[in-house]
C-alpha cells in the first residue's frame, strides 16, 4: 500500500507514476516528475495472476461510502 502527500487540483492534468525497484523490493511515486512517496518496507511483486491481486490507481477513503474512485 502506497499513500502520497501531493495535494491534487481538479480539473488538472497530472502525471502520475509508479515505479517498482526490484533490488530494493521497493515502491516509489511520482507526481509531475517529483517523488512523493516511497515504500518503507519491503514489498514483493506484482505478478498480476494472483487471485484477489490488486492494483487501484485513483482510489480514496470516504467516510460515508468506503472509497471515491477517479472518474475521469
């Protein structure tokens, strides 16, 4: 689980990337070309076959529902 700190404007185009370091078993992100979190325990990798596997981009908590998802 991987949680950055970038405040994000609406209505804005933003790059967002996820790099996976292998040798590290480490996760870091990127927000606009600037590292805005990093993993800081080790983190095995995604396969994608797994069952019950997942990876959500564009997901926050929200008290009243659960979880708002990017629409967009």
């Amino acid at each position: 689980f991987l949680l950055g700190t970038a405040v994000l404007a609406r209505d804005t185009w933003i790059h967002v990337t996820v790099v996976y370091d292998a040798a590290l078993r480490q996760q870091q992100m990127y927000v606009n070309g600037r590292m805005d979190a990093i993993s800081t325990s080790p983190i095995d990798p995604y396969r994608g076959v797994t069952l019950g596997s997942v990876a959500t981009v564009g997901r926050y908590p929200n008290t009243t529902s659960g979880f708002f998802f990017f629409d967009g």
